[in-house]
C-alpha cells in the first residue's frame, strides 16, 4: 500500500473539504494505476481530493474544475496548495462546470468525480466521459454507498458498459492503517462527521 509522508498529512487534515483520510489513501493506491497524460477532477473545493491524487498521479496535466473558483481568493489558494505536492504534474484550475469542461481536454488518463449533490450530474458527467478515457485510465468516484444513490448507479453502469474493471478497496488494510497511524486526529472535513473512517470513494478502470 502506498503511503505519504507526515509533511503531506499535516497539509491535508489542515485544508478544508470532504474526504476521509481513508478514501485519501484510496484515492493514492487507484491514482497510481492511471497512465500519464490528461487528468481531470470535477468538485475540487478546497482540494483534498486533488492533493491526494497528485500524491501518485505521473507527470500529466491536472485540470482542477469547480465552480467556487470564481473567487479568485479560493482558486489562488487551491493551485497553491495543490501544485506544490507534485512538480511532474502542471495543475490548471478553472471555475467552470463540469458537463461544459469535460469534452474539452479528451481523452483522460484519470478522472475525479465529485461534483455537487451528485444528483441527475452524475449521469451527466458519466455519459461524457465514459468514452473519453484512454486504456488503463482510472475514474473515482467520491460518495459511492452512501446517501447519494445515483453515484452507485453510475458506477454499475459503468460496469455494464463492459469497457471498465472496478478497482477493489482494501478497506480493512486502510482503516487498519489510519487507525494504527492515528491519522483522523485533526482531520478538517464535513463528510460522515459521525464515523471514524467514512469508505465511500470507488473506482473502476478502462479496459
Ligand atoms: C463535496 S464538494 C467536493 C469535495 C472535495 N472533492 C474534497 O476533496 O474535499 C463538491 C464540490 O462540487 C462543486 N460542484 C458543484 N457542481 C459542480 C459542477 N457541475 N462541476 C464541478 N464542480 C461542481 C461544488 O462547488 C463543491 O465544491
């Protein structure tokens, strides 16, 4: 299992968002399986999610998109926090929605998906991209088995199209880990405040 450095966990758990430090784990070990070449994540807000990411992801251009970054206050701060964990990767970050940026940059070698209440734009967003990946590239998906049951169909849909293989967590390797490591302490995040390792990020590969 691939782990970071204490340096990294400290900008982390200080940077505010939604992520367990377990499905930052799993964001690591899913990241660096994707090919070099274009990343993109969709719903970055503070950029937890991103810096994980970055943690694995080869040399590539990362594309940050959220609509928050219409304050240039936040987006100065995400590029800054994000673009210092991985010099090989060159981040741009842009405050535009995900269904208008996702054609643009095709085909994908990882793609992020965690935009909004994940409600009718999950579908959206799996309708554009899932043929704009390249063999090998990743998709993760954030909330998956969680409140939010369109995520799950996404990914089962996902499955049926036959092109994509899931990326199976090994949760109990990861929880064992963070809790050995007492990594949630300090952790700032608004998701499943209530359990100590929320696991609800999956991910599935291109064929
Ligand atoms: C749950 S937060 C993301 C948490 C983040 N991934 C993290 O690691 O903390 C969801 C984000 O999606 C953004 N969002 C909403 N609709 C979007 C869209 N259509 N495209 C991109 N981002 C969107 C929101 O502004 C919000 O910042």
């Amino acid at each position: 299992m691939i782990t970071p450095d204490q340096k990294f966990w400290k900008t982390f758990k200080e940077t505010n968002g939604a992520l367990s430090v377990a499905e930052s784990i799993f964001i690591m070990q899913a990241a660096a399986l994707a090919p070099s070449g274009t990343y993109l994540e969709c719903g970055v807000a503070y950029g937890k999610s991103a810096m994980s990411a970055c943690t694995t992801l080869k040399d590539g251009f990362f594309y940050l998109i959220d609509p928050i970054f219409d304050d240039k206050r936040v987006l100065e701060s995400v590029y800054d926090v994000v673009s210092k964990i991985n010099p090989n990767i060159k981040v741009k970050i842009s405050p535009l929605y995900s269904t208008d940026f996702l054609p643009k940059f095709a085909p994908y070698s990882y793609v992020m998906l965690d935009s909004g209440d994940h409600d009718e734009i999950v579908m959206q967003e799996i309708n554009l991209v899932k043929d704009n990946m390249v063999s090998g590239g990743v998709i993760v998906m954030h909330d998956l088995d969680s409140q939010f049951l369109a995520v799950r169909e996404g990914y089962d849909y996902l499955l049926g199209t036959g092109n994509y293989e899931e990326i199976k967590p090994n949760w109990d390797e990861i929880n064992n880990y963070v809790n050995e490591n007492n990594l949630n302490v300090g952790n700032i995040s608004w998701h499943h405040t209530e359990l100590d390792n929320p696991n609800f990020v999956g991910a599935v590969r291109r064929k």
